[in-house]
C-alpha cells in the first residue's frame, strides 16, 4: 500500500498532464480537509477545481469531471469499492447533486408510501446508486438496482413489496475478487 504522499504526488502529476498548456485551462487545489459527500468517512485525497473550463467539466451532468476523478482512482490502483477515497468537485457540483439525490429520495419515499406502487428512479453511476440506496434507508422500504450498464437505475418498493433477488456483473465480479484474496 503506498504511502499517503505517493498517493498525493500521483495525482497531481496526472492533473497537471490534464491541465499543462494546449489541454484543458483549469486550476486545481489539494484540500487540506477532505470532504464527504455521503456523510460517511471523507475521502483520502479531495480536489477543488477552477478556471475558465470548470464549464467542461460540469457539462453533460459532470460525465468529464467523473472520468478525470476515476482515471485518477485508477492511476492510484484503487479497486471498485475503494473508489470513494478520492473525490473531485467543481463549483460545488457534486454537494448541489447529493442534496438534489437526497430530495429527489424523500419524494420517493412519500409517493411510494402514499400510492402503493415502487417508484424507479432515473438510470445513473453506481456511486450516486449508492446515495440513493443510503438515503432511501431509513425509510425501512426495500431498494434494489435494475437494468444493465450504464442504464442501471434504482427501484423503491412499498413495504412487503421485496425485490427479486438477482445476480448481477457486479456480484459475480466480486466472488472472483474474493476468491483471489483468500489465496
């Protein structure tokens, strides 16, 4: 496992190839304090972005700022699951998105329980999934992830109402990964 300054320095070596002249006109700072989205533990290495492309960045609900931010969880050779250790954000972009996640869960939440009948969600990234998934648990509902891909969405039930248990790509995947590990 490499050092938390290793860690650091990878990033910022792979930021400033993004960002040299004749690319992408942005600024970044390393947060001192990493920041949490979820309300779980704060992510090991947080990024603030700025400049003239920040509008680039955001576009298309942040598909660019996403990528940068898992190429860079790649770069420091992070599993799926670990990829909440490092978090990018511009202008705000991903606290704006949560709250917008944890909203869009409350209505949920009531229209289910008013009407009865499960409520999908729109498809999106696994990581806002799991916001979903944790917001809509308090509520005690059953939540499950459909569809394949990009176009996974989440599904909330009314009580009693539970969901078909099905495999996915992503329980298969982390079997093997298991498997592995206790080798």
């Amino acid at each position: 496992m490499q050092d938390p300054e290793t860690k650091t320095k990878k990033v910022v070596e792979f930021l400033q190839a993004v960002t040299s002249p004749g690319r992408l006109n942005l600024n970044f700072e390393l947060l001192n304090e990493p920041r949490s989205f979820t309300g779980e533990s704060p992510a090991e290495i947080s990024v603030e972005f700025s400049g003239p492309d920040v509008a680039l960045l955001l576009a298309r609900n942040g598909e660019l700022l996403l990528s940068l931010e898992h190429l860079a969880a790649k770069v420091l050779r992070y599993e799926h699951e670990e990829h909440d250790r490092i978090s990018f954000d511009a202008e705000n972009f991903k606290v704006l998105r949560h709250q917008e996640l944890r909203l869009a869960a409350e209505a949920a939440i009531e229209r289910v329980q008013r009407t009865g009948q499960p409520f999908s969600f729109a498809p999106m990234s696994s990581r806002e999934r799991r916001l979903i998934h944790l917001a809509l648990a308090p509520s005690g509902l059953p939540t499950a992830s459909s569809g394949e891909g990009a176009r996974r969405f989440v599904v909330l039930y009314p009580a009693g109402g539970k969901p078909e248990a099905q495999t996915t790509n992503d329980d298969r995947a982390q079997v093997i990964r298991e498997r592995f590990r206790r080798r």
